[in-house]
C-alpha cells in the first residue's frame, strides 16, 4: 500500500512537542499514522497510542505501524473521549491534536470529502454524525445559511444557498460532484481564484458540521490534558481560523491563575494555572508549503500541563 499522506509541521513536532526523555506518546487524530511512525523512527525509547475515530483509516494506520511491534498501540475512538484511557491507567508525556483531514479520506474512502469525484455526499468520519447529505437536503435556508456564513465566511452564501435550495425542489442533491457543481455556478467567474476551488470553503464548512468539529475541540483538549502527566506537553495542529481561535482561547484560559473580575481585591475564584503556553503559534515554512500544499493553512500551538 502507498502512502501519500504527509504529516504537516513535522519537524516541530519532533523538536518542541516530543523531549529526548519523554517515555510515552498519545496521537489523539491518528490518520494514516504518519508522524507517530516519524516520532518511533526518531526516538528508539519512546512508546506511541494512537487514537482515531475512523475504524478504516486506523486499520491503514496498524498495518502501516505494526513493524513497530509492542511499542505502539491503538483504540477506535474519538479524542473527545480520550478520558476512557484512564480507567487503564494510562498516563502520557506528549500528546498530538492534528485537526486536519487525511489523505485516505479525499483519494479513498468513498464519502464525498472531494469535490473533484463523483461519490455519495456523506463527509461522516464515524457513525456518530450527521451526513451532508441529510444536511443539505433538509436544513431550512437560515440554518444552511448559518453554516455557510459562520464556518466558510464565505461571501456568496445568498447565491449558493438559493440555488441549492432550487435544485433539491427537483431532486435530492446527493453527490458531491453534483453538490460542487452548484457551488461554482453560483459564484461569478471574475470571483473564482485560480488555485482553489470555489467549494472548498463551503465543503469544508460542511464537514465541520456533519463530524461536530468544534464541539469536539472543545470537549477533547481537557480529557486529553487530563492523560498528560506533570510537565508534559500537549500541540494541537488547525487549519482553519475558527478552530486556531477556539485551540487559542481554551489555551488562553487554562494559562489564567485567576478568573476573577479585575476589580476584586482578593481571588476568590480559585482558579489554578493549569499550562504554561510554550512559545508563538507555528506556520509551516515556505520549502514545506511548497513540498506539501495541503499545509499551507496549518498552525501549531503548544502547551506544557503544571
């Protein structure tokens, strides 16, 4: 089996988030497994856990890591739920949040993740969410406009919306060639960039929605922290500036030793400093943008538990 996924910001990883001590790593978005195979070439001591809420592409992932033998292991869940390893007593020094999507859903899982094949419109990472199918063929035109507005800022969402609200009177909309096919029409020709189809926003707005992206977020990072054991670190990858800002603020928050309003004279919050933020925000560098496209909106955020 080839395997064209690269992982992004890779050489970050190796060097700020995984220390030369550290025993014991946890992959929360596993994919394809490719910087967990880096970290375990790199650092002949350390164990790896892999998490993935996709059973297909954690099957791609085993039979790629399986020469790794007993340093490497893996569950079939969703990194929200990350707190279920404790009651193994499974404790970790670095874990890794790769909010992107893997290759193997674009080229080869058959769900409508691309818009360049005609596959059924599905975009469902597990069985737990909602397929775009259902989304588009049922929302109101408010609630498809939200999504369109709020997670594509996308500037033609009257047009596009209209128009697919047009086309389901007809007939349901369910592929996504057909879907993609309507987003263009709906954006005038001087609009389209050359490099970036004019679905890929809207698709990706879909998705989100579809696998509860943000909300997984949200929930996620504290059962992951939770895992970390004192002085261990925690990166999150986005590449998208509504997950950057979400990752952000729950960071920002768990930096804060006080919650209190600042003109109160004496805490009474009792908050605890939970992390200490390590560093900038990090971007991929020019030579990897243009080795590896698909990292070009990628942002690496890193923090270390007290």
């Amino acid at each position: 089996m080839k395997y064209v996924h690269s992982p992004v910001l890779l050489d970050y990883i190796l060097s700020d988030l995984v220390q030369e001590t550290d025993s014991y790593y946890l992959d929360c978005t596993l994919g394809e497994g490719g910087h967990t195979e880096a970290i375990l070439n790199r650092y002949q001591n350390i164990k790896a856990c892999g998490l993935d809420r996709d059973s297909s592409v954690l099957q791609i992932a085993n039979e790629r890591l399986a020469v790794f033998g007993e340093r490497f292991s893996s569950f079939n869940i969703n990194f929200n739920e990350a707190g279920q390893l404790k009651e193994s007593g499974l404790q970790f020094d670095c874990a890794l949040i790769d909010l992107g999507i893997s290759v193997f859903h674009y080229k080869s899982s058959g769900r409508g993740f691309t818009f360049l094949k005609d596959e059924p419109l599905d975009m469902r990472l597990d069985s737990e969410g909602t397929s775009v199918e259902h989304i588009i063929n049922t929302y109101s035109e408010k609630e498809l406009k939200d999504i369109f507005y709020k997670y594509a800022e996308e500037r033609f969402t009257p047009n596009i919306v209209k128009r697919i609200m047009q086309s389901r009177i007809e007939k349901p909309i369910t592929s996504s060639l057909e879907l993609a096919t309507i987003i263009e029409n709906a954006i005038p020709h001087k609009f389209r960039s050359r490099n970036i189809h004019p679905a890929t926003k809207v698709f990706q707005a879909l998705r989100i929605v579809a696998n509860n992206e943000l909300d997984n977020i949200t929930k996620g990072i504290p059962q992951v922290l939770s895992l970390l054991k004192k002085g261990g670190r925690l990166g999150v990858i986005t590449f998208h500036s509504i997950e950057d800002r979400i990752v952000k603020k729950i960071f920002a928050e768990l930096n804060k030793e006080c919650l209190c309003p600042p003109k109160l004279p004496i805490c009474s919050c009792g908050k605890v400093r939970e992390v200490k933020i390590i560093g900038k925000s990090i971007i991929p560098t020019e030579t990897e943008i243009e080795n590896n496209p698909p990292s070009r909106s990628a942002r690496l955020r890193i923090v270390e538990k007290l």
